[in-house]
C-alpha cells in the first residue's frame, strides 16, 4: 500500500487533528501505514551504517527528501511517519521517539539530544474512551534546543532559539529566547 497526502479521507481527518478511533472505517488503511513505517524503521536502524543511508532511509519513512544538511543517528523511531516534517540544518542524536500522528514540524537549526520523545498523541482520561487517539500537533521553531531526555507533549510548541533543558517534561508552549525545565517544565531563564 501506498500512502499519498490527502489520498484518504482518514489522512486528511488525522491532519486536521480530528480523534482517531479504532472502530474508524478507514481504521485499516491507517494501520497499513504504520505497519509499513515500521517496519522501515527496523530496517533503517538495523542496516543505516552512515548519516547519508539514515538520510535517504528516513526520506522513505516521511514521505519527503530530508534535507542533506540535516544529520540524524541511528536508532530513530516513528510510529506514523508521515507527519513529520524537518526543515535544514537539523541535528537528531541517538535514541529519539517521534510519535507524529498529531503532527510534528521542526524548524531549521533545531537541535535535539538523545532520548528525546515528541509525542503528539494522546488518550481521554475516560476509561470507556481510552483506546481513542487525541492529536495535537508539536512545532519546534528556529534554533531550537531539546536537551537528552525530553519529553513534549501534545500541542506544544517550542519558540525560536528557546532551550528545553535535559529531563523536561513539556506541557505548555515554550517563549521564545527562554530556558525551560522540570516536570513540568517552567521558564528559569529567559535568553
């Protein structure tokens, strides 16, 4: 199967941050795209031996050229894929968790440390809705640093040459020129 933007309903109702549920008939079709990227994440980390073959390999997995100035190491792993999009001049570390279904875009210059998870999904806290799927897109803006550990939650955004620090857990949108940290993180500085 074939994923193209727009091709389904399903897509385009993911895009515009609409929950998912697994009772969606179009639920399948959405499942083939994430066995698919998995699947290719196995094979990017497992095969990648240089910054160049994660590159091109990470391309296929977003659907989109990464940019050749953007450097990304090994082990990377996505669970949609599709929505992720990268700007130049990137730098990913080890280790990183990209749950993109919500959508994640970062910007140019952006740094990320290793171990850090972006999450754009989430789940209702009722018991009878659990297994729904609640989006919230993540935008990491210019200059951006997410320091090794980090955690940012659904919806958020970073502000240009703001820092998360290590550890952060981040609920809430992050200034611009600011220094956020804890859980949850807060401005302890501003830059």
């Amino acid at each position: 199967m074939t994923y193209e933007q727009g091709s389904s309903d399903i897509f385009r109702r993911l895009r515009a941050g609409e929950p998912l549920r697994r009772d969606d008939p179009e639920y399948e079709r959405f499942g083939e795209v994430v066995a698919r990227t998995i699947r290719l994440c196995v094979e990017m980390n497992a095969a990648a031996t240089d910054v160049n073959e994660v590159r091109k390999r990470l391309s296929e997995i977003i659907g989109t050229e990464v940019d050749p100035s953007t450097t990304v190491f090994p082990p990377f792993h996505t669970n949609f894929g599709r929505f992720i999009s990268l700007g130049k001049n990137i730098f990913i570390n080890h280790a990183c968790s990209f749950l993109d279904i919500g959508g994640i875009t970062i910007g140019d210059d952006v740094q990320i440390g290793p171990r850090v998870n972006l999450t754009s999904e989430n789940h209702p806290t009722d018991p009878a809705d659990r297994k729904t799927l609640l989006l919230g897109a993540i935008v990491i803006k210019r200059n951006a640093w997410i320091g090794a550990g980090a955690t940012i939650l659904p919806g958020v955004t970073v502000g240009e040459n703001a820092i998360v620090a290590a550890g952060a857990v981040v609920s809430r949108d992050v200034p611009p020129n600011t220094v956020v940290a804890g859980i949850p993180a807060k401005i302890v500085k501003t830059l």
